[in-house]
C-alpha cells in the first residue's frame, strides 16, 4: 500500500475552511460545473468564527469512549428518519424518509484529459454507502453530531438501525481493512440548513434551521480494495477513486484545498413538476464545499470516525436565499443527495461517488428540536 496511505501524524481535531481563495465562481475547466463554495464570500473579515468545540465529558467519559446518557440516546432515535427498503417512488407521501440507492445516476468526470474534453459518465457504484440519516431542528447549528449522541449501529446488514452498545452508546464496527489508513469506519456528512430568508444588509452564519446528518460505511468493494483483495484480477492495487478518498482522508484535516475538493450533489426527482425555473439547469451538478465545510475526526471505542459538517447558514446571499426559497418545496420533493471527491488529473480519475441517498418529504418540521443543553458535547475528538 502506498505511502499515501499511511496515517498523517496530524491526527484528529478540527480543520474549517477560508484557505482556498477562488472566489471569481468561473468556470475553470467548461464543464458547466460551480467552481465555489456558496460560502466563500459571504462573510466579512470581522464575522465571527464558528463556536468552538468545547467538551465538557460526563463522568463516564474517556478520550476515545464517550458516555451517552438515556436522553441523548433517546433523541438520536427520535431524529433517526424512517428508512423506506422498497422503491423510492413507493416512499410513503409526505412523511419523511429516506431509500439507500447505489449512486450510480449521478455523472462523473472520467479521462483522459478532462480538462479538454470534459468527458463525464455515470459513477460506479458507491465506494460508501448511507446506512442512517437523522433529521432534527436547532434555534443555532449543532458544532459537531459525533460529539453529542452515539453513532447508529453499523454491523451485519442493519441498515438504518439505531443499535447501540449499553452505556457507552457507540454503534459502528471497526473495520480492520482499513487500518494503517485515514479513511473512517464511519463517515459523518452533517448539513446545517438555514429555515430563515436572508439580510442582505446583515449576513449571518447561524440561526434557527433543520440538521440533517448522514452516516456511511465502506462498502465491502472499498474494503477489499484497500486491503488487496479486490475481485479485480488485472489490478491489485486500489482504484484511483478509492486511493483519492484516502488521500483526501489522510490531508483534509489539515490541508485546506484538498479539504475543499470535496462535492455535493442533489438530483430533484420529477423537476418538471417542481416549477423551478431556472434553478432547474442546476438540477445534479455539483458544489465544491470549501469555506463552508469543517472537518473533525476521532474515536468511539475503536469505531474511527471523520465528520464534515457542512455551514449553509454562511452561504453567500443570492445561493442562501436561493436554498431557502425551496423550502416550502421539500415536503412534496423527493432528492437524491450524493457526495464525490473531486478528480483534477487523469491518474485520479474516473471519479466515484462516495455514497447517495433519496431523501423524500422532507420539510422545516421534521425531527425532534434540540436543546442548547444537548448541544453541549459529551465528547471531544481524537485521533
């Protein structure tokens, strides 16, 4: 396994945006594709930064075992959306759930030579795969999910469950393939979404909102891949995708650009029907997370995690308005949300998606409200 595999020494801990600086949202390489952060320009110098992650351990807690009490186990069942296993387009109406899909509608870009061709083609299937979402709604965004309730039970086939191991209250399996590597037993992809239309003479990077919070697990391709025993017989090393996702695995913590070639992706079933206008031509393409995103990783038990969190409360005016404008949309919407890490050369590519779901009606009620006392966390993050 190659160097770039190998765990950094910067180890765990919080790394947030401001170090990539395209701001000019121009197309680099033609392919239609939003180069910037919504984020990027949004907030003045002087703003504020993001609420630090303070830890105030219960008495049970360690470094990397953190105790979650009844209450917190109770609200990461109560936030935990239905898992809908049939058809998306048989997901019960107007109730919010979500349906595993394996990624593979979403395009990619592929070489050779992508920056002249922009040649894009649909991904493989998911390197990661979603096994847990939760919804719940916040007066002010929550620093971090992973520091404030347990991770959803990981193990076996049990898709969507909310398991989790007595007292300790961490779920997950570790995942022995992935040793002497960055990439996570579990990855954490936790939105802040913004419920309030914009100042344009006032920008602000919190207020009341829904979180939504995805929880992905390598899938058993990934995990043979990375340990070598790929089914693959003319290749014994892992695929570009995978050796990418490692890569920004191992940087993203500590290096602000390869951070910030993270994408997200949203693919609006039915558009047609939505009158979204022009919003429409922007219906699955994707959005670098750049100043925007923030990213921690550390342990439950030997369960090891990384977490994105993603602040669209600081999104700059026209896009967060943009999104806020759809809101009233979302009840009757269902939306295949993706995530990739973003190829530049020919030796990274063909891109593969990280992992995607169907979210469907959702709206700005869904989920329990959390307290400013469950947002306290229980656990600080460690590598």
């Amino acid at each position: 396994m190659g160097s770039m595999f190998r765990r950094s020494g910067g180890g765990g801990g919080g790394g947030g945006g401001g170090g990539d600086q395209r701001t000019d949202g121009n197309d680099d390489d033609g392919d239609g594709e939003e180069k910037k952060d919504p984020g990027d320009d949004n907030l003045p110098p002087s703003s504020p930064p993001p609420p630090p992650d303070r830890t105030t351990p219960s008495r049970s807690s360690t470094a990397s075992t953190p105790y979650f009490d009844a209450e917190r186990l109770r609200f990461a069942s109560e936030s935990t959306l239905s898992l809908h296993s049939g058809s998306e387009s048989t997901a019960p109406k107007y109730t919010p759930s979500w349906t595993p899909v394996d990624g593979t509608e979403f395009k990619v870009r592929c070489g050779p030579n992508y920056s002249k061709f922009g040649r894009k083609e649909n991904s493989e299937t998911s390197l990661y795969e979603v096994y847990c979402v939760r919804y719940f709604r916040s007066d002010r965004r929550t620093g971090s999910a992973a520091g404030i309730m347990p991770l959803p039970s990981s193990s076996g086939d049990d898709v969507g469950g909310v398991g989790y191991a007595p007292a300790v209250g961490t779920g997950g399996d570790h995942r022995p393939e992935l040793d002497g590597t960055d990439a996570p037993d579990v990855l954490v992809v936790h939105f802040a979404l913004p419920y309030e239309s914009p100042n344009v003479f006032r920008q602000c990077d919190d207020g009341p909102g829904g979180e939504c919070v995805y929880y992905l697990r390598p899938s058993r391709r990934f995990l043979d891949e990375m340990s070598g025993k790929s089914s693959d017989s003319t290749s014994s090393t892992p695929s570009p995708a995978a050796r990418l996702f490692a890569d920004w695995c191992s940087r993203c913590v500590v290096d602000p650009r390869m951070r910030g070639r993270f994408k997200c992706m949203a693919l609006v079933r039915d558009i047609e029907k939505h009158n979204f206008g022009l919003l429409k031509t922007y219906n699955g393409k994707p959005v670098l997370i750049t100043d925007s995103g923030t990213v921690v990783s550390g342990r439950h038990g030997d369960v090891r995690y990384l977490e994105l969190t993603v602040n669209v409360h600081s999104w700059a005016f026209m896009a967060k308005k943009g999104f806020v404008s759809l809101m009233p949309k979302f009840p009757s919407m269902q939306m295949e949300v993706g995530f990739t890490i973003e190829a530049h050369t020919d030796e990274e590519m063909p891109e593969c998606m990280l992992g995607s779901t169907v979210l469907s009606y959702i709206s700005d009620t869904t989920g329990p409200m959390i307290t400013p006392e469950m947002q306290e966390p229980v656990h600080g993050h460690r590598p």
